[in-house]
C-alpha cells in the first residue's frame, strides 16, 4: 500500500509540472550519480581479496598506535569558532597554556566554551600523533574542526586494549579500504584523462585556475 501510495503522489506531482522543475531535474540527476557510484564501489570491493594472515600481521605491526600501542588522551579543551582571518591562529603559538589562550581570545574578543574530551591514538593521523608525544606536559595544541577550533591540553593517558580477534578483524577491513581508495583513485586518474572537462568562469579547481591564468 505505500508503494502504491507514494507511486499516486508521485503522479500527482508530475501532473502539477513538478519533474521538468530545474531543482528536481538537478536533484534527480545526482541521486542518479550516487547510486551509480555507490553500485560501482561495491562492485570493486568485491573485486578485493581478503588479506591472507601474514599481511595482517603485518598490518598490525606497522601501526602500534592503532592496535598494541594504542592510547586514550584526556584533554581539557576550549572551543571558539573559526576566526575569518586564519593567520590569527599563529598568535596562539607563543601560548603555552589553555589559561594563556583563554586570556587571548578574551582579548581579542571571541567567545569561547570550556569543556573535556578525549583523543583516540587509534584515529589520528600519525602527524598529529607524534606532535602530542613530543609536547611537554601542560603545553596546548590546537586542532581544527569543521569550522571551530579546539585547543587542548593532555590531562591524562589510559591503555586502549584491543583484544586480538578484534584486531585483526580491524586490520583485515583497513587493508581492504586502503585497496579501495587506491582502486578508486587510480580509476578516477583514468576517468580524468580520458574525459574532457570544462568549468564555468569562477568554478575552476585550484589546479585548473592555474592552468588557465597560464
């Protein structure tokens, strides 16, 4: 009955002209592409062998922050929105406390908001990792993220324990992915170079902005 319900409704809104709309003919068409994209990744996974036991192995030794060494940070954070000139950001590297960026923000008038959290070494990237290591206890860090900034301070270090079931099972599913955004970026490589692609004045990517200035 809701198949038929929503096929009367979709009828109903054809009769009112709604499919030839340049919003629906826009959204159709991308909806269209997702799912296109989405039936061509799962075909490639597929395609991806699982890893045999030596290359899992392997796999976890490689990365000791995600499996034997991986570690829980506590941190006490303050939060603020993204500043519209970014190069305000430097400023905060000749603080090294979260009271010394707290009195900054206040003088610079932006709002701020206390709060704790934790950092998983699991899912950092390994830049980022080894700049908290490195930083003497106390000493602030700031980290974007989607669209505010967060600076935080290490208050503490807990042992995340993975059991080895679980590991390999985590290992195992990132070999994978790791083949896949190879898989997908090298079809991608090939798509680029066989397709001919024309922007709109202001659209160009950084890249093809360069080109074209040239």
């Amino acid at each position: 009955q809701k198949v038929v319900d929503r096929r009367l409704l979709a009828q109903t809104a054809k009769a009112d002209g709604l499919d030839r709309d340049p919003a629906y003919i826009t959204q159709q068409r991308k909806l269209n592409e997702e799912l296109l994209v989405s039936l061509y990744a799962k075909k490639a996974a597929d395609s991806v062998r699982i890893p045999d036991p030596a290359t899992v192995d392997k796999y976890i030794g490689d990365h000791p922050a995600v499996f034997a060494e991986r570690k829980r940070f506590k941190v006490e954070q303050l939060q603020f929105e993204m500043p519209g000139d970014i190069e305000k950001l430097r400023q905060f590297e000749a603080d090294h406390s979260l009271g010394a960026i707290a009195d900054r923000l206040t003088a610079m008038g932006i709002s701020f908001q206390r709060g704790n959290g934790s950092l998983d070494s699991g899912g950092m990237p390994p830049a980022m990792l080894k700049t908290i290591l490195s930083l003497p206890p106390g000493e602030p860090f700031i980290v974007p993220a989607g669209g505010k900034v967060i600076a935080n301070v290490v208050t503490g270090v807990d042992p995340i324990v993975v059991p080895q079931d679980q590991a390999r099972q985590m290992a195992v599913q990132a070999i994978r992915n790791e083949k896949l955004a190879k898989i997908g970026e090298s079809r991608l490589k090939e798509a680029r170079a066989k397709a001919k692609i024309e922007y709109q004045p202001g659209y160009s990517p950084p890249v093809a902005k360069a080109a074209e200035a040239k």
